[in-house]
C-alpha cells in the first residue's frame, strides 16, 4: 500500500535551516511528484511547492522563494525539504503529499512533522 | 494567484442533519482542457488532510456516499447528506486549475450540536 513517512519533529532557533525528509513507499517513485504543504497551528493549508519525480523539475510558493529547496533520492524514494533563514511564522506541521495528475494527487499524505521555530 | 473563499467558517449541526459549505473563486477553475481542478479534504483532529472529493464530484475510494459535491465555474459546494460524528473536523476546498500554486479555502470547522 502506498505509504508516505517523514522524518520526526524538529526545534530550530531564528535563522537556522531545517531539512525535512518524506519517504515513499508502494509505489513506483518517478511516476508521480511530491507536493509540499505546511499548517501553522490553528490555520489552514499553505501549498508549498512542487518536485517532479521524473526529473529535477520544481515550482516554489513565491512567499518563500530563495529560502526553500526541494530534492528527492530516487535510489531511496526519499524527498526531501529544505527551508532556510527560519523565522518564528515558519513554526507549522509540514506534510508532503503524492503528486499527479488530478486523479491521483493528494491521494496520499505524509503524516506530518512540526517544526518549531523557537529562541 | 487565485483565492478561495469558503462559508461558513464555523458549521455547527446536529447529528443525522444535511450540512452544506460553500467555495467561491476568484475566477474560474475551468481549464483550457475543460476540466474544472476542484478538490475537497476533510482534516480530522489531530490528522493529516484527507481528499474526499476532485475534479468537483468525484468521490475518493473509501468516502461514503452521504459526501457529495457540485458546482461549475467559480462556485462550489460541499454537502453532506447525513452528518455522522465521524465527520467532525475541519473542511477545505483547494483548486489545482490554475497552478502553480494550488491554493486552500480558510477552511470549514464542522462541529457537532
């Protein structure tokens, strides 16, 4: 069964950089992106960005341009999300999520990893 | 980018009652292909967002039937035929026609009376 697990909770301070990690299973890797998603506590869904899993292809929210980088490891069916110049509004759960087509993506969530950004 | 916005934000109902949100666009979500890239999630507490619904209507495996969706160009809604407990938690309408990015609704807490 299609499976997507990250990496465990993390405790940064301002500025620091934070590199959360979303591993897939159940299914052919390089068939489908993954999606980034982030959750401040007590709001909604903030849409992230993008990384195709065929190639090194990536679309990034402009809120956060020039401090986030997505990867991915196909040999381990791992993607990966760096955000850096961490701020306290960055503090949120983040989920990964398969992409696709519109059939396909969102179908299956990671099962989130907060982040905390804290002096 | 394109906003969505959801009503109500706070949706009380009692138990065995329909429960309706609302999505509006700030334009269109119909693709030159002619799709229309609409999709609703469920977040239960303490969860990770569920989709229940894409491309407007169509219902993920596993969704119960009392889950429906319609609507066309920029407004949408969510019903539920039957409010179970189960179906506490919060609601999202998101768009995929127009991306990047996709973009959420503020999302609709659904509470029981």
């Amino acid at each position: 069964q299609v499976q997507l697990v990250q990496s465990g909770a993390e405790v940064k301070k301002p500025g620091a950089s934070v590199k959360v990690s979303c591993k897939a299973s159940g299914y052919t890797f390089i068939s489908y992106g993954i999606t980034w998603v982030r959750q401040a506590p007590g709001q909604g869904l903030e849409w992230m960005g993008w990384i195709s899993g065929h190639n090194d292809d990536t679309q990034y929210a402009q809120k956060i341009q020039g401090r986030v980088t997505m990867t991915k490891d196909t040999s381990t069916g791992t993607a990966y999300m760096e955000l850096r110049s961490l701020r306290s509004d960055d503090t949120a759960v983040y989920y990964c999520a398969r992409g696709g087509d519109a059939i396909t993506s969102y179908g299956y969530w990671g099962q989130g990893t907060l982040v905390t950004v804290s002096s | 980018d394109v906003v969505m916005t959801q009503s109500p934000l706070s949706l009380p109902v009692t138990l065995g009652q329909p429960a309706s949100i609302s999505c509006r666009s700030s334009q269109s979500l119909v693709h030159s292909d002619g799709a229309t890239y609409l999709n609703w999630f469920q977040q239960r507490p303490g969860q990770s967002p569920r989709r229940l619904l894409y491309k407007v209507s169509n219902r993920d495996s596993g969704v119960p039937d009392r889950f429906s969706g319609s609507g066309s160009g920029t407004d949408f809604t969510l019903k539920i035929s039957r409010v179970e407990a189960e179906d506490v938690g919060v609601y999202y309408c998101m768009q995929g026609t127009h991306w990047p990015p996709d973009t959420f609704g503020q999302g609709t807490k659904l509470e029981i009376k």
